[in-house]
C-alpha cells in the first residue's frame, strides 16, 4: 500500500519554501492572533516577534549545501547508491502495475525527506536547539550544563519520535537516528546532512532487501 503522508509532507515543504513570503504572512497573522488571545488570560505573557519565530523556523527546517563534504563526497554515494537501488528494484522486483516501486521511491526519496523535516527540524532543530533554550535563558557559554541537558533531552526526544513509527525498532536503528541528530547538529541546523545520511542508509537497505547477491 502506497504510504502518501511523507510525499505530502515532502509536496508541501516544497510548496511553503517556494512560497515562503505567502506562508510567512499566513504564519505570522495566525501567530499574532494566538498571541492576542492569550494575553488577554495571562498576565505578563512574553513579547513574541512573530516574524522572527518565522525566521527561525525556516532556518532549522533549511535544505542547504554549505560543506565541501556534502557538495562531493556525500552527493555522490548518494547518486551512487540510488542508482544501484533502483536498477535492482527495477530488474527483480517491480510489479505489473508498478505501485511497488513507486513504495520503493517513496521510502527511499520521500520518507527520508518528511521524517526529517518533522523530527530533526522542527522538533529537534527549533523547539530544541532554539526556542527552549531561549525561552529559559540557557547560553552555550554561561550555563553549558543546563544548555547541554536541553540538547540531550531534545536529541532522545527526537529519536523516540523518528523511531516510533517504524515496525521494527533495533541498535542500527538506534544508532542510525542518534548518527542523524549528530550531523544535524554540527552542521548547525543544516537538514541537508541528515537527509543525505537517511536517503543513503534507505537505499542499501532496499538493495539488500530486493537484489539477489
């Protein structure tokens, strides 16, 4: 059965990108809206500069090449094994009517690409990385024990979140999204890294999976 959330997650991350200035009104009015409501109810709510959260959003879910090893040498083991995963799944498994190897694209491409954005970028990368340590005032510098322990909670929380979903929960599997939070995070909140990692770890699994050796 074609899994179709993570092409629409995928489809619509395109679009709000593409559309970024129509999406940042949308974003901000709705935001400044739920803010209005609130302080009508809590007294001494924090100013929140709904363009600025905005920003912030769309940094930690960027897509973006900005490493010399990620313009090369991970491209191109990305190309690599894609096109070896999808040569065997062409040859040995594909259906007559060919919905099998469009659930094949779609874990290789697509699943990657949402669970991404949902778990490494946005609740990772923004509510992580950034809005919880900002709301409590942790500096990497002043307060590293505190700050450290926040990126920690977030890099489990995150990884629970990626890895409830699938069926099977293993170490590899473990390791793999504790790999991906890693990346993500020295690339300092790069989507690119990870999703290069996942598209690659997908496509050897499907190869061993569908290629008679």
């Amino acid at each position: 059965m074609l899994d179709l959330p993570p092409i629409a997650i995928t489809i619509a991350y395109i679009v709000i990108i593409y559309y970024k200035n129509f999406f940042g009104k949308a974003f901000t009015e709705s935001l400044n809206w739920i803010i209005l409501k609130f302080k009508k109810h809590i007294p001494n709510y924090p100013n929140i500069n709904s363009n600025y959260e905005w920003k912030k959003l769309l940094f930690y879910t960027r897509i973006k090449i900005e490493n010399p090893l990620l313009d090369v040498v991970l491209p191109a083991l990305l190309i690599g094994s894609f096109y070896f995963s999808l040569i065997c799944i062409l040859h040995f498994h594909l259906s007559p009517t060919g919905l099998d190897f469009i659930e094949k694209i779609t874990s290789i491409i697509f699943n990657p690409v949402s669970e991404e954005i949902l778990t490494r970028g946005i609740l990772f990368g923004y509510l992580f990385m950034y809005l919880i340590p900002v709301k409590l005032n942790l500096d990497k510098a002043k307060t590293p024990v505190r700050y450290y322990a926040i990126i920690l909670l977030g890099a489990l929380f995150s990884s629970i979140a990626f890895l409830r979903p699938h069926d099977q929960i293993n170490s590899i599997r473990i390791i793999f999204t504790l790999m991906a939070t890693f990346l993500y995070y020295i690339t300092k909140g790069n989507l690119m890294a990870p999703i290069v990692l996942h598209i690659i770890n997908n496509t050897i699994s499907n190869t061993l999976t569908y290629c008679p050796f």
